[in-house]
C-alpha cells in the first residue's frame, strides 16, 4: 500500500530527475573554423527572427558557440570573426529550440579602402560611412560592433572591413557636406583589398519643393519625403514638412536623381492618392520644384451613337497618365458630345481619347 510519503517522495524524486536532466543541448549550437580548418578562439553570433528580436552569443577559445533563442521560427544567423568575413546561414528553429549546425568554415576577410577631401584638397578627419550589404537571401543582418573594425586615418583614408559576401552599398554621410553615394561593391573574396582612391566630396546641392492646391495657393504644414532612386541606397533623408509658404527643403544633396514623395491632400473616392516625381540635382545650388496636391478632373465621353450619360469611371491612384500628379475624377450624366476625354491638373490639360 502506498502512503503520502510515497507518492511526495516520487514526486521530489520526478522533481530531481527534470531538474539534473541536461541543459547544455538546450539553443543553437555550431563549430567554426578558419579557412585552413584550425578552430577560431574568439568571435560574435547573432541571430535575429524574420519580424522579431534578437540575441547574441561569444564564440569560445576552441570554435563552439551556443545560442538560445526565446521563440521558435525562422532566424537569419551571423557569424562574425575578426580578421575572416562573416558568415550568414538562414536556420529553421524547431519548438524545441535545440538545433545543431554543420561546421562552419570561413573565408578569407575582404576590406574596402578609401580616402576624402573637401573640395579645396582638405582631408576629411572623421569620415562616416554607412553600409548595407545583400546577398542571395536578402539583407544581411549588421552585429551590433562591425563598425568597431573600421580604421580612420589622419589623411582621411578609412578601411572598413571585413565584408560579407555579396553585394554592399555605400554613403558618406558626414554633416555639412553632401550624403555622397559610392560605387557599390561586388565582394567575391576574390580580391582581399578594394581601393576606393580618393573621392572629393562637394558641399551639395539645396532642393526647395514648392507645395500647392489646385489654384496654386501654398498648402502649409505637409509632409514631403525624398529617397534615391537608385536600387539598394543606404542613403536616407529625413522627411520635410512645409512652412507657412508651402515650402519644404532638402540639402546637403549629392548629384544624381531623386524622388519625390507626398500625398493629396484629400481622397479621391476612398483612395487617398500619391504623387511621386522625379527631380534631377545638380552637385551644387538651389534646385527649386512644385507639387500640385489637390485638383479634379473632368471627363466627357462619348460613343459612335453619342455622349454616354451615367457613366462609371474606376478611380486608381498614378494610373491615368504617368506625370505622377493625382486628381480626383468627376463624372457629368449629362455633357455636350466630344471626342476626347480631358483631365486638367495643375493647369494642364491631358487629352486621351475616349
């Protein structure tokens, strides 16, 4: 017959089993070794969930890490040395959140050198690079420390390093000169060194965007955003709100084309609609541009039998014609016959045939 005193012991006993009961395999766990196979002694893990947080963990003195992720789920996995290129691996971590790696070797580091000056031959002392880099999968994850290797000279040379493979974009960004984009780079491991030369950084271009309605009034207290069209910028502005005169300004722009971003300042139907265009800067001097943020269009349509009453039109935002100015559509049950539908924005008429 079994007391109370049985079943506690067996409890306690159960208790003392799940308690010993290992927890080093607990996490995702992995060996690194340098190019000739020698275990690494030093060294950073990062994983980060798709949409989620983020955990670190040490490389120890023979080559193992261990990391213990709090949720299950797909994770992007970065592997950093000093003195080898990081490693990326894509994992799938089970309920468990136990999964081992197969052993990861490194390749040899690349870096990329470059020097600045101002426009009067003067170094840049404390030149500010910011990077991304891509590769197959996507956008590779930065560890909180890669900027610690960078090495900035007195000339104003700087080596940054070392870089994933892939594809990685670079920015000056250094107040008060202008963001300046640089060649991207195409890291194969190929090459160990990339030499930047030197570059001559210009105090930048001022762009100044007029906003209006449709009779050309200034619409004050309205968000404007700028971005570089070309793919995979690390370039980023801070959005732009007008003043009192509708006027919303950039500097420090670098030559090249930008994009303009806003919106209408009320809805077509339920769409609230974008304008998006596209504006050129010189390397210097003031760039002045005008965006129409609210107007109508007219339409009047007709048929081989004559003028169509009660018509229907689909409302789209950028669909109707590609100056990427927004209007908000207008139908009349009853219009003289015409040939041609027109749509007036900004003071310009639009022709299509109906």
């Amino acid at each position: 017959m079994t007391g109370p005193s049985d079943a506690a012991l067996r409890a306690l006993l159960l208790g003392a089993v799940l308690v010993s009961a290992p927890v080093e395999d607990l996490g995702v766990s992995g060996y690194v070794v340098a190019p000739d196979g020698t275990p690494v002694s030093s060294g950073s893990v990062f994983m980060q969930l798709q949409g989620g947080g983020r955990t670190t963990s040490s490389i120890d003195d023979v080559g193992h890490f261990r990391v213990v992720p709090n949720l299950p789920g797909v994770y992007q996995v970065v592997v950093s040395v000093p003195g080898f290129a990081p490693y990326r691996v894509s994992v799938d971590v089970p309920r468990s959140k136990t999964l081992k790696l197969p052993l990861i070797r490194l390749s040899p580091a690349t870096y990329f050198r470059v020097r600045f000056t101002s426009a009067a031959g003067e170094p840049i002392i404390s030149p500010q690079l910011r990077r991304r880099s891509f590769d197959a999968n996507g956008p590779i994850p930065s560890l909180p420390d890669d900027r610690g290797a960078d090495q900035i000279g007195s000339d104003g040379t700087i080596t940054i390093g070392p870089l994933p493979r892939g594809l990685t974009t670079l920015v000056l960004d250094t107040p008060p000169l202008a963001q300046t984009r640089l060649p991207n780079l195409s890291v194969t491991g190929e090459k160990a060194l990339f030499d930047g030369g030197t570059v001559i950084v210009q105090p930048g271009a001022v762009l100044q965007v007029d906003v209006v309605d449709e009779v050309g009034a200034p619409v004050p207290h309205h968000d404007v955003f700028i971005e570089d069209v070309r793919p995979l910028s690390p370039m980023g502005f801070a959005p732009a709100r007008t003043d009192q005169q509708g006027r919303a300004t950039f500097d420090r722009l670098s030559a090249g084309r930008y994009r303009l971003r806003t919106t209408a300042t009320a809805r077509c139907g339920t769409e609230l609609l974008s304008i998006a265009p596209l504006v050129p800067v010189p390397g210097s001097g003031t760039v002045r541009a005008r965006l129409v943020v609210a107007g109508h269009a007219t339409f009047r349509v007709t048929s081989p039998l004559g003028p169509l009453r009660e018509a229907s039109f689909r409302r789209h935002p950028m669909s109707f014609y590609r100056s990427h100015r927004s209007c908000a559509f207008e139908t009349a049950d009853r219009c003289p016959a015409a040939r041609s539908a027109e749509c007036r924005a900004a003071g310009q008429p639009i022709t299509r045939d109906a």
